[in-house]
C-alpha cells in the first residue's frame, strides 16, 4: 500500500516536572501510526492504547512522520498491508 504521509499517533501526558513559569511538562507518547492518502487517513495502527486523562477524556495527535523515518515505515506498511 503506497501512502502519500505518514504520521505518529500520540497522546499528551502531564508530568511532575515543571517549566520556568510553573507548568506541567507535556510529554508526548507515541501510540502508532497513521497513513494519509488520497486525501484522507486511510489507517491508524495502534501499538499501544490510550488512557483517559484525568478528566476521563482520551486526547491524541498526529504529527506528521520526520522524512528521515518515513522510508521504514513506508516498507512496514507495505509489508502489513500489500503492495
């Protein structure tokens, strides 16, 4: 399966730390994958699954993939989906 993006799937989570004006650190945590084409997300794999935060709500993001990865997953997707 050809794609014309890629993007990480991920979730924000707060931490304990603290930036130099007093808020939560948000770490991002990678969920999966997302793949984009022909103008449209056409799959999501997950390899982890979200958690609610603490307002019992499911957030997540996609950030699309740094050109220096996206040859990997391009392979993986062809090899999970077909060419």
């Amino acid at each position: 399966m050809k794609v014309d993006k890629l993007f990480d799937v991920v979730q924000p989570k707060e931490t304990d730390k603290l930036d130099d004006s007093g808020n939560p650190i948000t770490r991002w945590q990678n969920l999966g994958i997302a793949f984009y084409k022909e103008g449209k997300i056409t799959g999501i794999k997950l390899e982890a699954l979200p958690l609610p935060d603490k307002n019992g709500e499911v957030w997540i993001r996609l950030f699309e993939k740094k050109e220096s990865l996206a040859w990997v997953i391009q392979e993986i997707a062809e090899a999970t989906h077909g060419n």
